[in-house]
C-alpha cells in the first residue's frame, strides 16, 4: 500500500509554522524571513510534497484542462503533432482531453459540446494537413483556441503549418549547391506537394534553372508511383542528375527504379525525400535518404506553448504562423557516398 499523500499539515508541523504560512510560499506569495522560507521549500522537496491539483483549480478559478479534437488520431502526421504538443503541457502541468474526431463533423460537433462542459482552459485543435482549411470553432468558446497542422477557416486565428514553400526551396538549394543542374521533380497534386513545388521552382529560377523535363510529375504518394515516374523519365530519354520527390516513399520508388536501370545514386543521381519518416530509427552511419524534417513534433509544440502563453495573459500572434523545416543529409546525396550493401538494393527491388 502506498504512504498516504504529504499534506500542508505535515510540513507546517515539521517547520513550526502555520499551514497558511506554508500555503502562502508554496504559491510564491506573502512575507515570510528568508530563513523560513528556505526551510519550508527544503521540507516540501525532501517530503516529496505534490499540491492537490483539483484544490488548485478550485482556488484559481480554472480547470488546468486542455481540450484537443484531433481531426484524426490514426493519421501518423496529426500523431506527431500531437506528442510535441502533449510535451509542452505536461511541462506546464496541464491535464489534456484528447477526442478523436475521425474525420467526422458530427463528432466533431459532439467533442466541441463536451469540452464546453468540461469548461477547459484552452482548445487545440490538430487537423490532418493544410490542404483544406479547418472550420473555425473560436467563436465556441469564452478561453483561447490555437489550431495546428492546418489553417483556421478564419484569418485572424492563430494556426501553425509547415512551411511548405521553404521545403521546397531548401531541397532545391541542396542539390544546387551540391552541383545537380538537371533536377527532375515527382510528387503528388496536394496542396502541400504544390507548394514545395513554387519553393523549389523558386530555387531553380534563382539559380537559371529549369524542372528537368519540363514540368513536375504528380501522381499517388506510393513508391509504386515514385518507381513509374521514374521508368518514365528513363524512357523519355530526359537528362537528370537529381530528383527531389514529394515524400519519402515515392524517392525508395525512384531509388529503386534507378538501381534497376542501372544508374547510381548519388553519383548519377541524388534524390531528396520530404517527411523524415526514419526520424526514430535512422542513424548518421545508416540513413539511406537526404530528407526534409518538416518537424511537426515542433508545430505542435510551438502551438502548445502558444495557447500556454495565452492562458499566462502574454501576448500571442495572430494569424498564419509557419515553422520551419530542416534538411537531414543522407547517402542520396552524399558527395562521397559509401558503397551500399547489396541486401539494401534488393530491399528497393521488392518495392517495384
């Protein structure tokens, strides 16, 4: 059976003070000696003194709940987001009620109405992407609302998204600056996709470049599609040295296709990713692809301590608010690549 919980009364007796003297500095307030006070944090560590979490709210007036409607839990992006939001109020001491949505505008419904019950301090709302904007729910509510992974319906709300146009610039800007001149692009027609599209042609432009082969190729966000495209590319006969592709599944496809035929990668051609999918189990030594990181633990955490700040009476931004990506290298690119073992070409074959 587990000790019963250390109370004010345990620590007043053990200092020879009253409970509201304790009370009073455990909450930073009041006029105490430094001596006393000293004394009473020293107790309160070594007694392992936890504060009752529903007094607290009671005494403040607040509930230190947090509503989240994910739109989908399932989805392994909004999961992401999730667990970097999840992170930043737990680091506040904020509980979370977390509804999936599944997609559902009933549902979604539902959860709002709960949550007015619940009266939460703050809502966080985790849609699947920016392609469709987010109906806004901020009117619903008398206590802040940050939304995450996508755009609020209404400008004025404060959302966090990828930056998507500086996705694409940054993996073009890689393989410019790594000598590829004839950059071929595979992707899907997204909104996200067609915007890390504006940013590489961007990139290109800068640089007196051109998408090789004239134009992106859109198709599904399978290796199967980055595989055809490629075969495609091939047999057109257009010259490429370098592929940045919509997400990392389609650059296995590519990769795949190209070992297939022949060609190497790097050293005839680099290929860029986009979702850092091996984030948990890629090493510096084993990584395979050069990817962009659109850090979406960091969307959601950069959200998070958004809405904390709003319910600490800070001043917070409004509108569309973008965080940025980060490249993470890898052997597709690497200007001196290490031999691949042959057990990794044949894992790329069976993705054909």
């Amino acid at each position: 059976m587990s000790p019963p919980a250390v109370t004010l009364r345990d620590i007043a007796a053990v200092v020879g003070v009253s409970e509201s003297t304790v009370s009073r500095v455990l909450r930073g307030e009041g006029k105490v000696s430094a001596q006393t006070r000293a004394k009473i944090l020293e107790t309160a560590d070594r007694l392992d003194f936890r504060p009752n979490a529903l007094a607290q709210s009671l005494a403040r007036g607040q509930s230190q709940i947090i509503g989240i409607i994910v739109e989908d839990v399932s989805e392994i992006f909004s999961s992401i987001v999730l667990r970097g939001a999840e992170s930043v109020f737990a680091g506040s001491d904020l509980a979370t009620l977390v509804y999936d949505a599944q997609s559902s505008p009933d549902k979604r419904g539902e959860f709002i109405r709960k949550l007015q019950a619940r009266h939460v301090d703050g809502v966080l709302v985790i849609s699947r992407g920016p392609a469709d904007p987010y109906p806004s729910i901020s009117d619903r509510f008398r206590v802040p609302v940050v939304y995450a992974f996508g755009r609020s319906t209404d400008a004025s709300d404060l959302s966090f998204t990828p930056d998507d146009v500086a996705v694409g610039r940054l993996a073009g800007q890689h393989l410019i600056d790594s000598g590829r001149t004839r950059i071929a692009h595979i992707t899907a027609t997204e909104y996200g996709a067609q915007r890390r599209t504006e940013g590489l042609i961007e990139a290109l432009t800068e640089a007196g470049l051109e998408i090789a082969g004239g134009a992106p190729m859109t198709g599904g966000w399978n290796a199967r599609w980055g595989a055809a495209a490629t075969a495609e590319l091939l047999e057109r006969g257009v010259e490429f040295d370098a592929i940045f592709c919509g997400n990392d599944v389609i650059a296995l496809g590519a990769f795949a296709r190209l070992h297939a035929a022949g060609r190497r990668v790097p050293e005839d051609v680099a290929i860029v990713g986009h979702d850092h999918f091996s984030r948990e189990r890629a090493t510096e030594e084993s990584r395979l692809l050069t990817t962009i990181d659109p850090n979406r633990a960091e969307i959601g955490a950069r959200a998070a301590a958004a809405l904390v700040d709003a319910l600490k009476g800070a001043e917070t931004p409004t509108g569309l608010q973008t965080v940025e990506a980060s490249l993470v290298p890898g052997m597709s690119t690497a200007s001196d690549p290490d031999e691949f073992d042959r057990a990794t070409y044949e894992l790329l074959e069976l993705l054909l």
